[in-house]
C-alpha cells in the first residue's frame, strides 16, 4: 500500500492555493484571447473600410483631375477665341471712338474761358 502521507514542506492548503492562482491565470489567458480576437476582427474590419475609402478618394481626385484638365482646356479655347474677336473688332471699335471724338469736337463750342 502506497504512503498516503503528505511530503514534508508541503500540504493541502498550499496546493489549493496554486491550483486557484493556475485557474486564475487560465481564466485570464483565456479572457484576453478572446480580447484579442475581438480587436483582430474590428481591425480588419476597419481595415476594410478605410480601404474602400481610400479606393473612393482614389477616383474622385482622379475625376477631379480630369475635370481640372478639360477645364484648363476649355478656358485656353475660350482665351483664344476672346483674343481672336478682341484682335478682329478692336481696329474698327478704335475707329468708331476716334470718329465719334471728333465729331464730337467739330460740333461742340469751345470750353467757356475760367472765371477770374
């Protein structure tokens, strides 16, 4: 028959107490996984979404840029069109207004002298 005795320096009491502090720390291995877990699955899903925004910044910026660039086209047309019609019209508004001066002064008396 085995010696049911307890080893010298230690007894019962002792073992319970690490036994409970074993289960402790298993409770806690175990709760912080689950933690853990739990931050992993929201990271990726954060992940996910900022992903798909990025993905949507992506194209708006390059729609913008493209619009930026027809804009630019359009405005350079447009400049060009203006110098165009300026460079076309100015010669004879120019001479509309010198013909319209001097027929002003050619019917229009002379400035009365400053009074003393």
């Amino acid at each position: 028959m085995p010696d049911m005795t307890e080893p010298e320096g230690l007894n019962l009491d002792s073992i319970d107490y690490w036994r409970d502090r074993a289960g402790d720390f298993q409770q806690k291995y175990e709760d912080l996984k689950e933690e853990y877990r739990s931050l992993e699955a929201t990271g990726k899903e954060v992940e996910g979404e900022l992903e798909d925004l990025i993905r949507m910044l992506e194209q708006q910026n390059s729609k913008l840029k493209t619009d930026h660039s027809q804009t630019t086209s359009d405005l350079e047309k447009l400049r060009q069109v203006f110098q165009q019609k300026r460079t076309q019209f100015n010669p004879s508004f120019n001479r509309s207004i010198a013909l319209r001066h001097s027929h002003n002064s050619e019917t229009s008396s002379p400035p009365p002298p400053p009074s003393r």
